[in-house]
C-alpha cells in the first residue's frame, strides 16, 4: 500500500517537475522573444483604398459588381445613364455637320465669286484697252479733220470754194467730234466698270472673312464634340485599380454627383500593417526589419513581413485636438510611433483591411 502512495508521488512529482520545465521553458521563450522583438498589438491591417467617383453626374443605370468581388484595372465597375449625354453627342454632331455644310457652301460660293472677278476684270480690261485704242484713233481723225474744217473754213470766207464742199466738210468735222465724245463716255464706261471690280473684290474679301469665321466655328463645333464624346464615355466608370470591392455608398436609381464617392476599391498589391510601437520599445528598429505577424482568424499561424517605413511623427501629433502643455500641468504619456510594415505574398492573400493583429519586429 505504501509502496502504491510513493508511486504516486513520485509520478505527480514528475509531471509537476515537466509542467515546471515546460514552463520556464515557454517563459524563457517569451522573455528572450520580447527582449529581441519590438511586440505591439496595436497592430491593424490597412490597405490604399481608392474611392471610385464619375467625372460626370447622373443617376446610377446599373451596377456591374458588389462588395468584396475582385475587379481588375479598366474593369467596368458601373454605369451612369447616359440618355442626357448621348442628345449631347448628336446635338453637337449636328452642329458640325451643319458648321461643314456652311463652310462648304462658302467656299463653292468664294470659288464662283473668283472666277467671275477674273472673267469680268478681263473682259474690262479688254473694253478700257479697246476703247482707249479706239479712242485714240478717233482723236487723231479729229485732228485731220480739225486742220481740214479750219483750212477750208477760210478758203470758203475767201470765196475759193462753194458751199456745197464746205457744208460737207462741216458735216465730217461735227461727225467726227461727236464721235470723240461717244469714244470718250465708252471709255469712261469701261473704267466706270472698275468701280463694280471694286465691289466685287470686296465681295469676296467679305466671303474670304465669313470662311474664316465659320472655320473657327467648325473647329469650336468639333471641341464641343469631342467633349460631349468624352462626357458620354465617362458614364462608363472603370476601376483605376486591380483590387477588391470594399464598399457601395449608393443604389442603382441613385444620383451620383461628379467627384462623390460611389465605390471604394482597395488595392490588394497594396495591402500592409500598421503598427503603433511605444517609443520605450522603439530602441532598434529600422527599415527591412523582419516582422513575425499573428492574427486571431488564424490561430498559431505567423505570417513573415518587413518595417517598410517608419514614419517622422508619433500619432499623437495628429490627433485632432493635440495636446497643451503651456498651462503648467503635465502628466507624461508613452508616445507612439506609426510604423508601415509590408506582407509576404500568402499574408496579402488571407488578410482583409481592418483586422486587428499582433507583431513582434527583430531588432
């Protein structure tokens, strides 16, 4: 009997003595542990989140993806009804088609204003010419005739000749006098016709400044176009990123303002722990430090990273009501500073933005 008592004895006194051991064995371990690692649990897994807006306004026609589905970059997340801005498209098709078909008609009209310019300049020059030419001779037949009118005018007061010839030499002398004055108005007459040269010039100046206006007008139609095209193409929004739905603010009906928030995207190539670490366990920590990462969702399981930045400032400085000091009372506070920490790949395919985590960085 007594020897059973020992027995037992002996048998709780070894497995106290291993529990024991076991125990300052775990406790050894996570003493050396926290003296080599930095640990903090105020550790959460963030991640760039992109908020998905349309550059133009509407109501949402339709949806093409939900929460926590994948997208990928220029996949068509949704769709803004577009009835508006296709009227807008045609409308300023119209307008250019109209602006083309005005400038084309001016530019057949400046062509036929042209060609009838030179056609009449040459034929008016042709007429000046002629009736200089013809002028001239009519001049210099008046000429003779003058010498012959003034030479037999005085042979008829001498009586030399009769009547009869000297009528008939009258009658030339008027003849040809009038008809210096006929040369004369058909020559003026024909310079007169410069004048409507003028006019037509101007004419076709002012045609000249109408295609030029209505150039401008094509090219302002075309702009207007182009933007009532890229207005209609932005009615289908895109992802900007490959990454995972992480939130819908509106409904399909919705009115969704151009810039406001419709869905937000996070950047699963992006996705990072950010560790709050007391600057009393700060001393050696830098940038690559290797982190051990563990997280309730997967008990025993540690996930590998690296200190990717340390940022500049604890979090206290951008607190939204920082503390003051100049009043005189102080109470000292252990300060924190935000350190960014980067993920294996495994990590970046099993954690979500918002978990809570633990980490232990090596100094």
């Amino acid at each position: 009997m007594r020897s059973k008592i020992n027995t037992k004895r002996v048998v709780l006194l070894v497995v106290f003595l291993v529990v024991a051991v076991y125990g300052l064995v775990r406790f050894g371990h996570w003493l050396y542990y926290r003296y080599t690692h930095a640990v903090t649990e105020d550790a959460f897994v963030e991640a760039d989140i992109v908020n998905v807006s349309p550059l133009v306004p509407g109501h949402i026609k339709e949806f093409l993806v939900d929460e926590s589905e994948k997208v990928k970059k220029e996949q068509l997340l949704f769709v803004i009804d577009d009835k508006d801005y296709q009227a807008q498209v045609r409308l300023a098709e119209a307008r250019v088609k109209a602006t083309e078909s005005k400038l084309n008609v001016l530019k057949e009209k400046l062509k036929q204003a042209v060609y009838a310019y030179e056609l009449a300049g040459k034929t008016v020059r042709e007429k000046i010419n002629a009736a200089k030419h013809d002028l001239e001779q009519v001049r210099a037949q008046f000429e003779r005739v003058s010498k012959d009118y003034g030479r037999f005018s005085t042979l008829y007061k001498k009586r030399v000749i009769g009547r009869y010839k000297f009528d008939r030499v009258t009658e030339e002398y008027k003849r040809v006098k009038n008809l210096v004055k006929v040369k004369e108005a058909q020559l003026k007459m024909a310079e007169a016709q410069m004048v409507e040269l003028k006019i037509r010039k101007k004419q076709i100046d002012e045609i000249k400044q109408e295609i030029a206006a209505t150039k401008k007008a094509v090219e302002e139609a075309k702009k207007a176009l182009d933007v009532a095209l890229v207005n209609l193409e932005h009615t289908k929004v895109k992802s900007p990123v490959d990454g995972v739905v992480a939130k819908r603010y509106l409904q399909v009906g919705d009115f969704a303002a151009a810039g406001y928030p419709v869905l937000a995207v996070y950047d699963t190539s992006k996705i990072y722990v950010l560790a709050n670490l007391e600057e009393t366990r700060f001393k050696g920590v830098d940038v690559g430090d290797p982190v051990d990462i563990k997280v309730d969702a997967y008990s025993g399981k540690v996930f590998k990273g690296k200190v990717m930045k340390i940022l500049p400032a604890s979090a206290a400085k951008f607190a939204l009501i920082p503390r003051d000091v100049t009043a005189g009372e102080f109470t000292k506070v252990v300060q924190r500073i935000p350190i960014k920490i980067s993920l294996d790949d495994e990590a970046k395919k099993l954690l979500i933005p918002g978990m809570s985590v633990e980490v232990g960085i090596k100094r």
